[in-house]
C-alpha cells in the first residue's frame, strides 16, 4: 500500500462505525495517528506493536472523531494537530493548519487539504510520498458526508478539489463504515454502471464476511461514486438534469441521500 516499504499502516474500528487509523515510520520511529473517536483502540495497538505515538492529526471537530482525544494525549504525550477553524472548538491541541500547509517530514510528509461543507473546519490529509490520504467525513467509499455546516455549492467544490489533487493511485482512508448503504442508494442514481455493480457485490461480500470495506483508491470512486461522477451524462438523465452543472447535479444526488 504505502510507497516507502518499511511504512507501516493499522486501520481498526472504534465506536459503532468509525475507524481508527496509525501510520508508523520504524526509520524515524515516528508514528502517527488520524483522529481518535475512543481512545482505547488506539492504546490497544500501540500496546500490541510497541510503537510510541508521535503525532496525532486531526479532521474536524466532531465529538466521534475527537472524544477519545484527551485521554490518547495524556497517557503517550503525542504533538497534536488540527484545522486552524478547530482552535476554540477542539481542546488539547498543539498546532494548527490551514489549506496548503504541511507538517511532518519524510515518507509521513502531509499536506492539509481543505474541504468544507461536512463542518467548516474539515481538513482532509494527503500523504504524497506514501500515496495515501485521509478524507474525515467529507469523501467516503461510495459517498460523501452530509452537509452539517457548510452548503451544498460548498460541499461539491471540496469534493472537485480532491479529484484534482489527489492522483487516482490515492489509497483514501475516511472516517467511518457506510459503504454497504452508500452502495445500495448508488445504485438508484447509477443503476446501469457495471463497475458500481461489480463493487456492490464485493462490498456485500466483505460485510457478510464481518470485513472492513476501505480504503478505497481514487480511481475506484471516479468509476462508482455518484458524488464524483455528476458529470456522467447516464447519471445526468436518470436525474432529469442533462443540461445542469455539475454542482446542481451533485446537489440533487445529496438531497435524495438525506431523504432516502
């Protein structure tokens, strides 16, 4: 998965239906993980595998993505990071970041991308070396997160800005496990795509073997995703909207989510 070998990744579930995620780099020894829904799944790895968390990240100010924060910090003493929009809403936090910043070095170098609309804080962190990153809850497998506090227009242009700038090779990590649901309402606004058929039925596969869906890649959402695919003229006139822009088209496929 990651492009330097000795990188090594533990993606794990937390809560009901989120995910964990740790990043270890043995030739730095430093390690990092991507927001902390609950604190002892994290501490539970590190156990295992003796690594010592350097650095935590974060997405957004969600309770689910950050309630197991304080304690995580407390027993390893990691650096933490978070959006610069997160500064009064999120405690114990060390640094800050906005759109276009990086932090880290090496094969864990990261780029903060940002990509409003789930929250306004919502950062998304691209890993370049290692050719992975971690969307939060703004793109997820099959999907994309709803629109809390920012709009629609809002919410598509930060889903155009991943497509731009993250290479379709990408490994996408994200926040939580809905892409057996994602799947299902896909198919209503997708439903002659062969790719997103063919997915249908791994994705049901994996969660009938109690599997873990993601990653994912780019290229896989490009293929199946209705949320990056407005442009596609089969989705555009199962929608009615043949002569719509894409932001109209991905804001019509979002409101049938929230009402399906």
């Amino acid at each position: 998965m990651p492009s330097a070998p000795n990188v090594q990744i533990r993606q794990f579930p937390c809560l009901s239906d989120n995910f964990g995620l740790i990043i270890h780099d043995p030739e730095s020894g430093k390690t990092v993980a991507i927001d902390v829904p609950d604190a002892a799944p994290y501490l539970a790895v590190l156990e295992e595998t003796g690594w010592k968390l350097t650095d935590i990240l974060i997405t957004h100010h969600h309770w689910d993505h950050v309630q197991g924060l304080a304690e995580l910090k407390t027993v390893t003493g990691a650096h933490v990071t978070g959006p610069e929009k997160s500064r009064l809403k999120i405690d114990g936090m060390d640094a800050f970041v906005e759109d276009g910043d990086h932090v880290l070095s090496g094969p864990l170098r990261v780029e903060a991308i940002a990509t409003p609309g789930h929250t306004l804080d919502q950062i998304s962190w691209h890993f370049p070396e290692l050719k992975i990153a971690h969307t939060g809850d703004t793109l997820f497998s099959l999907g994309c997160g709803r629109v809390f506090e920012g709009d629609l227009e809002m919410m598509w242009a930060s889903l155009a800005r991943l497509i731009a700038k993250l290479p379709e090779e990408t490994v996408i990590f994200c926040g939580h496990e809905y892409t057996a649901s994602n799947a299902r309402f896909a198919l209503t606004i997708d439903p002659d795509n062969e790719d997103l058929q063919d997915r249908t039925r791994e994705v049901e596969a994996l969660r009938a073997e109690g599997k873990p869906t993601l990653p994912t890649t780019m290229a896989e959402e490009l293929l199946t995703n209705p949320f990056l695919r407005p442009s596609s003229p089969a989705i555009r006139k199962t929608l009615g909207l043949e002569e719509a822009s894409d932001a109209d088209v991905f804001a019509e496929i979002r409101k049938r989510k929230d009402n399906a």
